[in-house]
C-alpha cells in the first residue's frame, strides 16, 4: 500500500520522500497543483501524484484512499506581519487539523507529524537545556511560528485521543542544499557572498536534513504513540554556525557582532521599510530576540529510542559547499 507524503515538495518532504523511495517503498505525494518538483530529482516519476491542499480538507479524501501510513510535512515558515501570522495559522495548525481527521476517516494505521524544537517553547530566563518534557510557556521569546507549531501538535494529541496512532518529530534548524533563496539556503550563500554584516549574538541547534529524513523512518517504525522526538545535532552559537560555513565555503568568516540593542533597532528598520513597501521583513523583533540568545536541546530520546545519529554540522557544511561549488545555483537536499 501506498505511503503519502505532505509537504513532499518542500525542503525536508523532498529528502524524505528520496529516502522513502530510494529504499522502495510506493510513495504517493501530495501536492498543490503549482508545487515546484526540482526538489524531488528523479524521485518525482517515481510516485503517484495526488493534487490538493491541507487547507482544503474537500481535497484530502483522494489522497489518503487506500493509504496505511502517512508523513505528514507540510507546513508554512514564516516571520513577518499579519498575513504571514494568518497564514501560519492556516497551514500549520488548520491544515494540520485537516490531515488528522482525514487520516481517522481513512483508517490510517500510523502518521508521524513533523513538528519543531520551536513547539517546544523558549523558557525566558533561564539556561535550561530543553527537551521533550519542557513545558510550554507562554513567553514573548516564542514566536507566531512556534505558537502554531505548538497548536498543530495540540491538534495530533488530539487526534491520539480519538485512536490515531501518531507519533510527533521535532527538527532542529535544517541545513541542506535546497533551493536559492529559501530557507537556510540564504545563511549559507550571505556567507559565501561576504553579505553577512554582523553575527548575532546567540546560538541555536542545527541538523543535517538527510539525518531528519532518517529519523521520520525510524520514528514511523519505531516511535511511541504520542511521543515526540527532538531531532538535532550540536547546540552552535550563531558565530560558529557562520565561520564553520566560511571555512567549509573558503570565504573569510564575518567579523562583528551584532548586539541584541542593535539587532532589535535594525529589525524595527526592516519591519517598518516593509510596511511602507507593502512587504515581508526579511528581519523582524521576533527574530531578533531569538537570535540574542543561546538556545540549547537535547537529542537523548531520538539517540536512545529510536537509534538516530546526527552528523556534525562541519560534515552538513562540506556537504552544502561541495554541492555548490559544482553548481552555485544547485538546488538540492
């Protein structure tokens, strides 16, 4: 029986749905009518296309006829104004509300729910490694992002307390090739192209794309029902996030510092430009406050349960440096 994929055509779906293929299985993707396939490679004739949108809950029943097992991918990252907190809503947790109830209609025996560390919550004012257990706190230092994501794991419990068998993954910060201009994709080529002008103060986890891909498959046969699954590899802080992409790139690492007063004073510009522009702010105060401080996890139930192993981030970088050094408009996982 076919395995359906959501969000197959995004960044991590498209690693995922290469994994799943690549080791045979009958995959069955869905997809809007517009979504891009460059991600996918050769993967994309090898699987059945099923056009819809978790948003529109009238065009899932096709998708999961006949279906034991679902991926569920798709989601909306985005930082910005009302339309973008809209859209996160939207997508994240009413689409994921959408996938739950078609997947109780249809009889699913399992879904893993792709989630976020973000779900987890930033704690203000403490230095606490945060995990699985952490509870959520509402605090200034989560943002609309992981609000929804927090919501759409509200929305899978959900679904467990009606008999889904569902089991929930939480990546870290994604790093892979992908496409240009998208996602991490644009931290490694501000490197590549010197366009870094100050490094912030904080730091975050990090995680190869392919190893979260890995971790779906064992989380799917090996996950507890209801579990989550933080999936991460080291706690970096953001300048050793940038100088191991230098040194991978071979560019010169950025130099200064960006102070949280500073970052917070040149995402008011950014907010503000984009206001008057009728734009998205590619820096907001959301994420200047995230970036500010060093946020660090712990991976122990994915090592432990589920038997995953995580790359470190120098490997990810000489990875993405080689792909792009082939092809500087590469676009890949």
């Amino acid at each position: 029986m076919p395995v359906l994929v959501t969000g197959a055509t995004g960044f991590l779906g498209s690693a995922l749905t290469r994994r799943l293929v690549d080791d045979g299985a009958t995959v069955r993707i869905l997809r809007r009518v517009r979504s891009r396939l460059d991600l996918l490679g050769p993967a994309a004739d090898r699987v059945e296309h099923a056009v819809g949108d978790v948003t529109a809950p009238e065009t899932l029943a096709a998708a999961f006829e006949g279906v034991t097992h679902v991926y569920h991918a798709a989601a909306y990252v985005g930082f910005g104004g009302r339309k973008a907190r809209e859209r996160l809503w939207r997508v994240n947790v009413e689409g994921t509300a959408h996938v739950v109830n078609a997947a109780l209609r249809a009889g699913v025996q399992r879904l893993v729910h792709t989630s976020s560390m973000a779900a987890f919550g930033r704690p203000e004012g403490t230095d606490v490694v945060i995990d699985e257990a952490t509870p959520w706190q509402p605090s200034r230092a989560n943002s609309a992002y992981a609000r929804s994501k927090y919501a759409a794991e509200m929305e899978v419990q959900r679904g467990v307390a009606e008999g889904l068998d569902a089991v929930l993954v939480n990546p870290a910060l994604l790093f892979g090739i992908g496409r240009p201009g998208e996602n991490t994709r644009r931290i490694v080529e501000s490197v590549r192209t010197g366009a870094v002008p100050a490094i912030p103060t904080g730091g975050t986890n990090v995680v190869d794309v392919l190893d979260v891909a890995e971790g779906h498959v064992r989380a799917m046969a090996r996950g507890r029902t209801g579990a989550r699954y933080f999936m991460g590899s080291e706690n970096l802080s953001w300048r050793a996030i940038f100088e191991t992409l230098a040194a991978a790139l071979g560019v010169p690492p950025p130099r200064r510092t960006l102070p949280p007063a500073a970052a917070t004073a040149f995402a008011t510009a950014a907010e503000a430009f984009a206001f008057l522009t009728r734009s998205e702010p590619r820096f907001t105060r959301e994420m200047a406050r995230q970036t500010a401080r060093f946020y660090q996890y712990d991976h122990r139930r994915a090592v432990e349960e589920l038997g995953c192993t995580f790359r470190p981030f120098s490997a990810t970088a000489r990875r993405i440096a080689d792909a792009l050094g082939k092809d500087p408009q590469a676009a890949g996982v």
